[in-house]
C-alpha cells in the first residue's frame, strides 16, 4: 500500500474491488501509518484500531458475498474530537472533558459508519472548537504538515492537518466562524461547510448552536463531495436539522459551469496580503476561461462581522459551557462548597480562550448590557444575512479568499485575541448567514504556503458550489 | 473602553468561573480590548431590524415536534448515564452537601 498518503476515496475502493488489499489490511495500515506519522504533527489525540478494524470485517464479508460496500466503504476517515463516538474517547483537545467517553455516536459518526468508513481515530482541534490555530488545544498545538513550524489553522486543524499528512483519506471537522475552511485552505486541502441544518448537530459537542456546522475536509472536490452525500440529510434528533432533499453531489458536480455567474465581493478584497489576492485572482481568471461570467457585487455590512460574530457565539457559548461544573463529566476538582466546587472545577480545567468567552458571553447576556450587545448583534447578524441575499440574487455563487493570510508560524498571534478573531473576517459572514461555502486550494506563495479560494453559494445550493469547485479542480487549478 | 479588575470578578461570580490574579489582569486587558472593538455596532442603525435567533428553517415552527413517547434510540439507562459522573452513589450523581441537617 505505498500509496496510502495519497489515496482517494475511488483508489481505496479500486484497491479493495480488484483485490490488490483487503478491508482489514488497509485498516491495520491505515492507523500503523497514522500512529507512525504522527509526532510529526499531532494531528490525532487519540485512535481508534478497533473501530477500524471491526468495520473492516464487515467490509470484507461483503466484499466475500458480492455485496455493495457503501459510499465510503473500507475508506479511512479521521474524526474532530468534538464530535461524540460511542466508547472512544471525546476530549474536545480540553482537560475538563480528558477521560469523556461518550454512550452514543453523533448523527454524522453514525452515518460515516453505515456508509462503511474505517474510523482511524479522533483529529486534534482548538479547546471546545474555540480558536483559528489549533494552538488553543490542551494537548499541544498540531503542525502544518505543509511547513512544520507553522499552524494548520483551526479550530479544526488536526482534521485538514490528517488530510494532507495522508493519515487519512478524509475527516470530519465543524466550522463556526470558519473552522473548517480555514484550515483546509492553510493545509492546502478542500474543506465544506454546508448549509445550516444541512447536516446534524446531535453529538456535536455544542458550542454556538445557531452557528455550528459539520462537514468533510478531503485531498479533492469529489471526496468531499461524497464524505457530504454521507452525512446529509434530515434527523429527527436534532429539531434545526433542515428537511429539504439532498442533492446527487457527485451527479451535480459534473454539469458544465459554462455561462455561470460569479460574484466577486469587493469588500472581501480589502485589507488581504497582496500574494494571497494575487492568488484568488489568478483562479477567476480560471473560472473566466471556463465560460463564467465574473461581476462586482458589495456585501456592505462586512466591517461589522466581527463583532456581530463575537458577540453571538461567545453569548452562546457561555451558555452551552455552562454544562461543564464537575457533576456529570468526568472531570471534578473538589472543594467544600457546591458553588467553589463548581468555580475551581471550571476555572482550572477550562484553558484561556474557553475563559475568555465564556466571560464575554456571560457579559453581553447580563443584565443591562443584553440590548446594546446581544440583540444588537441578531439584528446586525439580519443585515448580513441580508448582504447575502441581495448579493446571490444576481449570480449563482461568490468567490473570495479564505483568510487575508496563508498560514502563520506557530506563536505568532497568541498574545492578541483581537488580531487573532480579526483574522476571521471573511469566514464568519457565512456561517451567520447559513449559506454553504468551501475552500478550495488555489495555488502556493512564494515560500510553498497554500491559500484556498472560498466559494459561497445560496441556501441548500451545495451542488453549485461543488460544480464551480470541480471544475476549477479539473481545468488544474492555480498552480 | 476600560473594563477594571472589579468588572471582571463580577462577571466571573456570574460564569461560576475562578480566575487568578494573573488571569484577572489579562482578562480585564482583553475585555476591554475586544469591547471596544465591538462598540463600533452602536454606529449602526438598526431601528427597523428584526433579530435573528435563529438563521434558517425550512419547514414549518412545528415540524420538529412529536409525539410524546420514549424514543429507543436515545435512550440510556442509568448506569450508562452516570458512566461519565465524576461521583456517583446508588444510582445518583453526588456533590458535596448542600443543605445542612
């Protein structure tokens, strides 16, 4: 199996159709590769073999009987710690939740498993998903496999991290502000964040229920496409969960983007480091080639993003960490009192960053101070939501950048919050707007970093957004 | 704007949240960082703006109601309930004692 780093979701089913390996080879591989790999990067917190292994069996007993193997059968899949697996452990990269095993699978591991996936273990993330860097985790920072002293981004940094080590075919990550796009396009990988309630919530460990999202990062367009067509789809579990039918993803992406109307944001080109624009650039005119028609169109509300954003998910936050206080997960620092058992609990086992939001959410929800924050902050986010609308009416998708930067060296950035949440400029927007949107890798700076072209589209127009992508990716991208 | 040491203990007895010295000088710097920042939204007009809780549904407020039965799937019993209990005692989760007899 000496191509396991780069295999795709159709090489692994090749491999196992013409029998070059079987389902249980490739899961014993698969994680002996990833646990070999992995100090280079720390891109897993903890794996799963057994998961992976017992899975296999079934793959190869269908596989003996002739039987179809599912969408992603015997294909390796790395999960984000944040999201629950039944008897594995779920750490959230916290201390508070350190010896956490869940009773019960998310929606989404739920699926990838009746799909067939081989799940090698739990991806390293920013504590509680809360972070741009990944260097917010309890358990040390993840690497960029790309360029080793700088970070993958995050918060779901281990899942982009795994993919583009090759120490799995695709992963599982969650995007609140960003946290799936952004990595991808730090690690030069493709990274999908659906519409909201495209995909359940339940067993995602909440932090900003009204801006959580989960969704696959894999090395190509039509990987995560599938990793998508896997996990989609209406749950009764979760009540946001949305009803509308999913798309033929793989059947979408194929039609022609000829006579497509692309809209270029042009606030979203303002402010960004010159190499990374010139980039972004370079792949519309790509799109241009291909028959897409490219126009100006203004998101006026941008300059308040940041904050509308900040105010929201911290509020939110503060309320879903409210959970942690030493009772019922796992972790306890004793003290006399009730009250001081549930403060030293929460102060010593929460890092910085979860603090920190928890304050400020607590903050902007007190008394006094809700009007000119919180509902402030709704009717802001309506505005941009607004933005959006206006926007998409006229073209069918909008193409910006992903970050204003590639990837940055390891440190950089802890000593200041407000730069590090600055940073989220142009992520955040789509997921207060609930719309899809994707990275996709648009070529390399000078110094070999990744940037990542994101692509917006309208309401369950997931599929517009995948055509756009895959053919991008098929004409050869930005080298 | 300024957001003093006092502020923050005040909001951390809220959030049930101890915080060190050290963590109370930060937090008061940050705060006050990240709140002014966030100020600019009082430039914003807003007077005729509905707020959104909640960014998309696309179904009907009620679709997601439903009978009122057990649901199998979610169910768990009580010693799969109190597995991740950091103290548990004949079939309870256990704090310390709040109430004196």
């Amino acid at each position: 199996m000496q191509n396991l780093a780069s295999f795709t979701i159709a090489q692994v089913k090749e491999g196992l159709r013409s029998k070059q390996f079987s389902a249980l080879e490739l899961a014993r591989e698969a994680v002996r590769f990833a646990e070999a790999e992995n100090p280079k990067t720390n891109a897993y917190l903890t794996f799963s073999p057994e998961l992976a292994e017992s899975a296999a069996l079934e793959i190869d007993a269908k596989l003996a009987r002739g039987e179809d193997i599912g969408l992603l059968g015997g294909v390796p899949i790395a999960v984000k710690d944040v999201l629950s697996t039944k008897g594995v452990r779920t750490t959230c990269a916290s201390r508070m939740l350190e010896n956490y095993v869940p009773a019960y699978d998310a929606t989404a591991v739920e699926k990838l498993k009746a799909a067939g996936a081989l799940i090698v273990g739990k991806a390293n993330c920013d504590e509680f998903a809360m972070g741009s860097s990944n260097e917010n985790s309890a358990y040390g920072p993840v690497r960029n496999p790309v360029s080793l002293d700088r970070v993958p981004g995050g918060s779901s940094g281990g899942s982009a991290a795994v993919v583009a080590q090759g120490t799995a075919v695709a992963s599982l990550g969650s995007d609140t502000g960003g946290s799936i796009r952004q990595p991808a396009s730090f690690c030069g990988v493709v990274g999908v964040t659906p519409t909201y309630g495209r995909v359940s919530r339940y067993g995602l460990v909440a932090f900003a229920s009204s801006l959580d999202h989960v969704g696959p990062l894999a090395r190509n367009v039509s990987d995560a496409a599938t990793v998508l067509q896997a996990i989609a789809g209406r749950d009764e579990l979760d009540a946001t969960s949305a009803f509308a039918p999913v798309d033929d993803y793989l059947k979408e992406m194929r039609k022609p983007v000829q006579g497509m109307k692309i809209g270029i944001p042009k606030e979203y080109f303002e402010g960004l480091e010159a190499e990374t624009g010139d980039k972004i650039y370079a792949g519309l005119e790509v799109l241009k080639k291909l028959g897409c028609e490219v126009k100006e169109v203004s998101l006026p509300h941008t300059p308040y993003a940041i904050s509308c954003y900040y105010i929201i998910c911290t509020a939110e936050a503060s309320s879903n960490l409210a959970r942690y206080d030493g009772v019922r997960y796992t972790a306890r620092v004793e003290a006399a009192t009730l009250n001081e058992m549930y403060s030293r609990t929460r102060g010593e086992l929460f890092g910085m960053e979860c603090k920190r939001r928890i304050m400020l959410g607590t903050y902007v929800l007190s008394h006094g101070y809700y009007d000119a924050y919180y509902l402030k902050a709704q009717k802001v986010r309506t505005l941009i939501a607004g933005d959006f609308s206006n926007a998409l009416e006229g073209v069918d998708a909008l193409v910006a950048p992903v970050s204003p930067f590639p990837a940055f060296k390891i440190g950089e950035k802890m000593a200041d919050p407000m730069q590090m949440y600055l940073s989220d400029i142009y992520t955040i927007t789509g997921d207060l707007a609930g719309i899809p949107c994707m990275s996709v890798p648009c070529g390399k700076t000078a110094a070999g970093l990744p940037v990542g072209m994101q692509i917006f589209s309208g309401h369950f127009r997931e599929s517009t957004m995948f055509r756009l992508a895959y053919a991008f990716e098929q004409a050869g991208g930005v080298a | 704007m300024e957001f003093s040491k006092e502020d923050v203990r005040k909001v951390a007895r809220l959030a049930n949240l101890n915080l060190n010295e050290a963590e109370v000088d930060r937090m008061a710097h940050d705060m006050g960082e990240v709140l002014t920042h966030m100020e600019q939204l009082s430039t914003l007009d807003t007077s005729n703006v509905q707020p959104m809780a909640q960014v998309l549904f696309d179904a009907p407020a009620t679709a997601s109601l439903r009978e009122d039965v057990i649901r199998k799937r979610t169910l768990l019993g009580t010693e799969e309930a109190l597995r991740n209990a950091a103290l548990s005692g004949a079939g309870h989760f256990k704090v310390p004692r709040v109430i004196e007899r």
